[in-house]
C-alpha cells in the first residue's frame, strides 16, 4: 500500500474514532440505570426505559469494540503493517480496507 494511501487511511480511521466518542457522549444518558420509582411511572413506561437502557448499552458495547478496533489499525500503521491479514500475514483487498478500514482479516480468512 502506497504511502498516499496509508494517510488517507489514517484520516478515515482518526474520523471514525472522533465520530464514535462524539455519540459515546450522547448515548450515555440513556444507558444510565432506570429508576424504579413506583410512583412517577407506570409499569409499561418502566419496561420501556428499561428496554431502551439495554439497548443503549449494547450500541455502548459496539462503539467500544469499534473504538478497539480503530486503535488497532492506527498502530498496525504506525509499525508499518497495515493492510495484512493478521491470521495469514497476506495483503488484504484495497476494496474491502476501503470498505472497512479497521479490518483484521482477508476475505479468505473471514470465510
């Protein structure tokens, strides 16, 4: 992978990352605890929050993992292997770094 390449991906991968933290900060009121407050809320309204709290817990989970992924690929360019798969050390297609540009594996590997 050229080195033009390489910056460009880089810039993609450091937006991503911003991205992410940005809506981390947003979703965190929502996966806050539900109060059990049996007075101020009715039995569905306590379900639907509840509902939405794990929901917003698992979109926390996916942004981490992302976020680990990300910070994987930033230092794989940084040691200057990048775009190889880290199961078989093979180059990984220029369509699908473009497509994902935190991906781990080739489509060979992925299958």
């Amino acid at each position: 992978m050229a080195d033009y390449q390489w910056t460009e991906m880089k810039s993609r991968l450091l937006v991503m990352k911003k991205e992410i933290i940005a809506m981390e900060k947003i979703g965190e009121d929502a996966a806050k605890p539900v109060e059990l407050d049996q007075c101020g809320m009715g039995r569905l309204s306590r379900m639907d929050a509840m509902q939405t709290q794990a929901m917003a817990l698992e979109a926390q989970s996916r942004r981490k993992l992302n976020l680990q992924r990300i910070d994987s690929a930033l230092v794989r360019i940084e040691k200057g292997n990048y775009g190889l798969c880290v199961r078989c050390k093979q180059e990984i297609s220029a369509a699908r770094l473009d497509f994902d540009p935190a991906v781990l594996i080739c489509i060979k590997c992925a299958k």
